[in-house]
C-alpha cells in the first residue's frame, strides 16, 4: 500500500548504528523520510499503521544470496513467488544469484529484471561465461547495467589465474568477488558432513578439508592480486579462523554463512529429510558454535537465507537422488529467532542484515534516525509467522520463533 505520511506507534527500535537504539518511539514518515522520532503519543499529523504498534523496526533487511527459477525454471520459483516470499521473510533488498538458465551472464539479463515496489533485487552477475570457471564474463557491461557483485554461484572456481584475474580485473569496476570455497575432487561423491551421522547413515562424506583447503587458497590469492574476495557459504570452524586472521592482517576479505549453518547441525541428516541435504553440508556442533562466534564477533559480514527452491521432482526421492538446497528466505529468522533472540544475537542481526550488506554492495547507509530514508524492516520475536508464497517445497522443519511483520520501502507500506 503507498501512503506518504504515515507513523509508525510505539516501535522498539533495534538498530546498534541509531541513537534511538533500545528506546520505544513513535516514528513519523513522510514522502519516504523519518520526519520526527518522539515518545508514544507525542507526534500528530498522519494517520497510525495500527498493525505496526508495538513491534521492532530496523534498517531493511537485505539478503546477500538468494535463487529464483526464472529465468528456465519457474516450477521452483517465480519472480512474482520470491517476491512475495522476500516479503513474508522481512526483506526489502534480495541479490539474486546468477545461476539461471541462461545464466545471468550479460548485460541483457541483468537490465531484464522486473521491479517490484516492495522489494529491490540486487543483481549478482555471472563471473565466467556460462558458470563454467573458464572465461571471464563481460563484467564491465554487467556493472554498467547495475551488477552490485560477480559470482558464479556454488560453481567453485577452480582455475586459480581464472579467480586472479577476476581479483585484478574487478578492482577497476569497485565490485566484489564472490568465491564458493568447494575442492569438489576431494569428496565427488559426498552427500554429507564427514562425521558420525553420516557414517551411521551409510551416506558418502564431504570432509571439512574439501572448503578449508580453498579458503586458504582463495585467501592467498586474494593477498596477491589485490581487490575484493567474498567468501560465500562458510561452514568450518578452521575457515572462520582463517578469515578472522586475513582481516587482522588488513586483507579486504568478507565472508557470509547460510542460515541453515547457523541453525541446523549434521544430525539432523539422520532424519533423511531431503530438505537438509544442503552444500555446504550442515556440519557439526562445533562448526556450528564457530559460526555463532564468527556472526557475533564480525568475522563473519553476512548471514544470508541461501535460498534455493526446488519442486517435487528434486526433492521428493531417495537421499542419493535428491538435489542441494532449500527454501529458507521466508523462515530465515524465525529460525534465527528460536535459536537466539537475545540483546547481543538481535544486534549481530541487525549488523549482518541491514548494515553490512549495504557496505558491501555500495548501497549507502541507512539507520533508525531522522532524515534517514525510509528502508525499513518491522519484527518481533515472539509467536510464530508463516509465509506460504514460495514455491519451493524443500523448507527445513527446524523450531521457529518470532518472524517479520511488515517493511517499509520508500512510501510502501506492506504487511507481512
């Protein structure tokens, strides 16, 4: 709905970067600007959201990694489903990944994008032609046409001078490198975390080495040829550590972690639950409490939704059988929320959402305050929100707590 004078009642503010952050206020918007922030009851001249009254109210949430079907696959996914899914989960800003078919390797396909008005995309160009690790994609026409970051998705780059080049080419366009750390050689079979409850479920291992070894050769490449490395999908307790050193020593490194890494553990494989067939592979409970570290401490910039819908066909059948991924961009931080709902969780939230994800894609700031644009994302964390708009079938039945209940984009104002 556009409304362009609006107040939001009674919000809890919960943003680290705001002065306001912590008080309860009444927020007052106005041709998509915070006009006035004062106590409950103060502040007169626009009509109430009534659903808004008494919930949190952040920076919009922004998910760094995230997959629709279109274009060539619109049975796992739509524009017009993701859209509303990004919704339902709290998103105002998405980055969709380029692993389309085609690929989403040209300026063509990045201009393509359709506009919703509740929901920006972020366009993530491919980084080799057609995915395939081998020739750089014609990265400069893409940034021209709005490509915010390059990568080839969860298509390692195992060419070593491919991920050089791209390093040394990229800096010139002030756009990142994405990088997905996976020695696919060391596990071609692997379906599973190499532990205990892969072993129990006869399921074939991805060990840990098969990322670790190229986090730290994508780290030392990064260290040569200069430029922006993001490491996407961490899953170790040795790659936090990794690239907690690299920033200590000044590398222009970032990292994100999915939020199934964050919330689910090896053992839920033994359920066989298709859905939790994930890559990378959930992993044990001490990768797991590394993670958490890495999120709270920084090491980690982002927490995405990795979101990768699949229909009934790639899920529906034998372990063995089943495609990597799941739906998650609409239960992200229920899931969160149930593990973590805490002052310090809710703040590292906030950061690895909204804050630096718009560092990283050269978005501009946005905070709670006045004069600040109107990019919003309204929450709590209590009860239960389900969202049903996704078409992907593959969502994880992890505990859920809390949920979005609504975002403010510009003069859109949109429930949940």
């Amino acid at each position: 709905m556009t409304i362009n004078a609006f107040i939001l009642p009674s919000i809890h503010v919960v943003d680290p970067r705001s002065p306001f952050h912590g008080q309860t206020v009444d927020v007052f918007i106005k041709d998509g600007q915070i006009q006035a922030m004062d106590s409950p009851g103060v502040l007169e001249g626009a009509p109430e959201v009534a659903w808004a009254k008494g919930m949190m109210l952040s920076p919009g949430w922004i998910d760094g990694r995230a997959r629709s079907g279109a274009p060539g696959h619109e049975e796992r996914e739509t524009y017009d489903s993701l859209a509303a899914a990004a919704l339902h989960g709290g998103f105002t800003h998405v980055a969709l990944m380029p692993s389309t078919h085609p690929a989403r390797d040209n300026r063509p396909a990045i201009e393509a994008l359709p506009e919703f008005p509740h929901v920006v995309w972020i366009p993530v160009g491919a980084l080799t032609q057609g995915l395939n690790g081998e020739k750089l994609a014609e990265l400069a026409d893409m940034r021209a046409a709005g490509a915010l970051a390059f990568s080839d998705d969860k298509h390692p780059v195992d060419r070593p001078h491919t991920l050089q080049l791209a390093l040394e080419y990229a800096q010139g366009l002030d756009a990142r490198v994405w990088s997905f750390p996976m020695e696919r050689n060391l596990c071609p079979t692997g379906v599973a975390h190499e532990g205990l409850s892969a072993l129990k479920s006869g399921m074939a291992p991805i060990p840990a080495l098969a990322e670790t070894i190229r986090v730290q050769r994508d780290l030392a490449i990064a260290e040569y040829a200069g430029g922006g490395l993001h490491l996407a999908g961490l899953s170790c307790a040795e790659s936090v550590e990794m690239v907690r050193a690299a920033k200590a020593r000044g590398l222009d490194v970032s990292a994100d972690v999915a939020i199934a890494n964050l919330v689910g553990t090896d053992s839920d494989i033994e359920s066989y639950d298709t859905a939790v067939k994930l890559i990378p592979p959930l992993r044990s409970s001490i990768d797991q409490s590394a993670l958490w570290e890495g999120v709270l401490d920084g090491s980690i910039d982002l927490i995405v939704s990795d979101h990768d819908p699949m229909d009934h066909e790639l899920k529906n059948c034998e372990w063995g059988s089943a495609s990597f991924g799941a739906a998650t961009i609409e239960q992200c931080f229920s899931w969160y929320c149930a593990v973590r709902s805490d002052r310090a969780a809710l703040e590292a939230w906030v950061e690895a959402v909204a804050h630096r994800p718009r560092t990283l894609f050269g978005l501009g700031s946005v905070t709670v305050n006045i004069g600040c644009p109107a990019d919003f994302t309204l929450f709590n964390v209590e009860g239960q929100q389900y969202g049903s708009a996704s078409l992907g079938v593959n969502v994880p039945s992890w505990p859920r707590q809390g949920g979005a209940v609504g975002t403010v984009l510009d003069t859109e104002v949109s429930a949940c």
